[in-house]
C-alpha cells in the first residue's frame, strides 16, 4: 500500500470512530435523559401515594379523630323561696294592717285580689248593706301577714267579741298565771278557772265582769301596745275597729299557737285556745269542720241600751296543721256588724272569706 493509500485509510477509520462515538454518544445521552425521566415519575407517584389529597386528608382526620357534642346547657335550679316563720310573720301583719284604707269598701295590703276574690267579696259585702246593715271585715292571711279589710277603720260595738281578747291579754301579760289556773292548783286559780271558762263557752256576762273589776282595762291596753292599735278597752266592752279587733287575734295567735313544743307554759295555752272551740253562736266556727282549729269568740246584742250588734272574730287554722311557729297556717278573721239575729249573713261572709283564704 502506497502512503497515499495508507493516509487515506486513516482518515476514513478516523472518520468512522468519530461517527460511532457520536451515536454511543447520543445513545448514551438518551438513555440517561429517559432514567431520569422515569426517577421523577417515580418520585412523584411515591410522593402521591404518601400525601393524600386534601379530601383524602378530610376524611382520614374525620375518621381518626372522635366527634365531639357540645356540652349540654346547665340546668339552673332556682333557689326554693323559704316560708316565713310566726316570728316574721306577726310584725308584717302588724305593718299590713296600718297600711290598710280603713275607709275603703275593700282595701288589701300585701296582696293583690283577683277578679273572681273581688268579685265575690264585694257580693257579700253588698248583700249587707241592700238590707239596711252595717258591716266590717278584716281577715289577715298567717302564712304571709297579708290583709284584706273592708270599711276595717270604722267603729263599732264590740258587744262579747272582746271577751277572747280581754282574756288572752290577762294570760300573755302576767295578769293572771294561766299554770296555775289551767290546772286549778289552788282555790283562787279554780275560781279564775271556772270564769275564764264560763266567760268563753257561754259567754256569761257576769264572770266577764267579775274578771275585768279584778283586772281592768291596764293587762289590755299593756298587751296592744306596738301593735298600732288606736281603739282598744273602754270600759267593759266599748267600739273598736275591725283592723284593731284583728291587731288583737293576731297577738292571740302568736301567744296560742306560737309557743314551741317544749314551752314551759304549751299544755295551759293549749287549754286556753282549747276553751274558744265551737264558742256559742260563731259563724266562723259554723263553716268549718271538727278536724280545723277554730278558735273565736262571737258577740251579739238586740237593742239593749239602743245598741245592735252581731260579730265574730277568730282564727282559722287547717287540719293537720303542726309546728306554727316555724310553719303558720290559717288565718285571722274579725267581722263587726248591726245584723242582729242573722246569722245568714254572717256565716255567708265567714264562708267566702274562706274560699279566697284557701284560692290564696
């Protein structure tokens, strides 16, 4: 081979090396290229697949996390509201019965009648006067101290009403020692026995007065004062006003009924409140049954004098009743009138004053 022939090969073998590094070149380029191509799918299926999508996601946290409700509204229970006892109970009367319009036709202080107590009271109030009668009334509810009247500032007559009064006064002041007269533990308490009972029972008016020369009017006026009573004792009977003739239940109440169980003096106040049962002639005590308390005492005259009057005042306390210190019950009514004779009226008052005690 001639050189020429010899550099002529060499060219075209260094022309064919350099064609094929090429192609291995580029080969080898593509290859690499699509390697990556494929690591970043890869990545991005594996990236997928360990980071759910944001529904997914949702739904995963819903499903790994318990649902929660929302705490319930607490319930509130309201304080019970405590009942007065006696002891608060006696001055609230006391301070309803000042505020009471003693000149009105019906008046109330500390409650509110409604349609039907008013409506019916006055029916009662009305069925007086239409027959040419005066009359008065004031009740007080014991379980509030709540009072209702109707003319309750007007005087009258308080014929034997006052005898109850008069009596629990000389007991409650120390006039006479209700121990020792309850029992008869000596001659002179047997003869202040006899009285008192013969005074409450059948009203006799003779032991009434042999009482009120010994004692007087002083044990009474003594025992209404802080009351805010303005018409009390004059002589042995005398004009009160209803609201006043009420003052005086209401302190006979407390002494009655108030005492504790373990009082010194319970049994003989018991006595006391025992001999003003099923008193002669009471309208109260005529609409009411055996198993209540009913402690009155009625009054009546028939011209007399020039004087007319039938009343009756008392207290009034459920059957079953117990503890009235801590828990009062009832109430006190005092009517005062010139109805002489009719007891129609009077128990027809008693009874609807009942009614609207009870609907209180």
């Amino acid at each position: 081979m001639t050189d020429a022939q010899l550099d002529n090969a060499i060219v075209r073998h260094a022309q064919s090396a350099s064609r094929w590094k090429t192609v291995c070149f580029s080969a080898l380029l593509v290859a690499a290229l699509s390697a990556a191509s494929m690591g970043v799918a890869a990545h991005q299926t594996s990236a997928s697949a360990a980071a759910p999508s944001a529904s997914a996601t949702a739904t995963m946290q819903s499903q790994a996390q318990p649902t929660v409700s929302p705490s319930p509204t607490p319930t509130i229970t309201p304080t019970p509201t405590l009942a007065p006892t006696l002891a608060q109970v006696i001055p609230a009367a006391f301070a309803n019965l000042s505020q009471l319009d003693g000149s009105s036709t019906l008046a109330s202080a500390g409650v509110e009648l409604n349609e039907m107590q008013r409506s019916q009271l006055m029916e009662r109030i009305e069925d007086f006067r239409a027959q040419g009668y005066q009359a008065s009334f004031v009740v007080v509810d014991m379980r509030t101290g709540a009072a209702i009247a109707s003319y309750g500032g007007m005087p009258m007559y308080t014929a034997s009403s006052i005898k109850a009064p008069y009596i629990v006064s000389l007991a409650q002041t120390g006039a006479v020692d209700i121990n020792a007269v309850a029992t008869s533990a000596t001659a002179d308490a047997a003869g202040l026995n006899q009285l008192i009972t013969q005074t409450l029972q059948v009203s006799d008016n003779d032991t009434y007065e042999a009482l009120y020369k010994r004692f007087g009017a002083a044990p009474t006026m003594q025992w209404l004062a802080g009351t805010g009573a303005t018409t009390g004792l004059n002589g042995y009977y005398g004009d009160v006003t209803a609201i006043d003739l009420a003052r005086m239940w209401v302190n006979s109440y407390d002494y009655l009924f108030g005492a504790s169980a373990d009082a010194a003096d319970a049994q003989e106040r018991t006595w006391l409140a025992q001999q003003m049962r099923s008193s002669l002639n009471s309208s109260i005590a005529a609409v009411h049954g055996e198993g209540e308390i009913v402690a009155s005492k009625a009054g009546w005259i028939y011209g007399e004098g020039n004087l007319y009057a039938y009343n009756d005042a008392g207290i009034v306390i459920p059957a079953g009743s117990m503890q009235l210190s801590e828990k009062p019950q009832g109430y006190v009514l005092a009517m005062l009138t010139n109805a002489c004779a009719r007891d129609d009226l009077l128990t027809a008052l008693a009874q609807t004053v009942d009614d609207a005690m009870r609907a209180a």
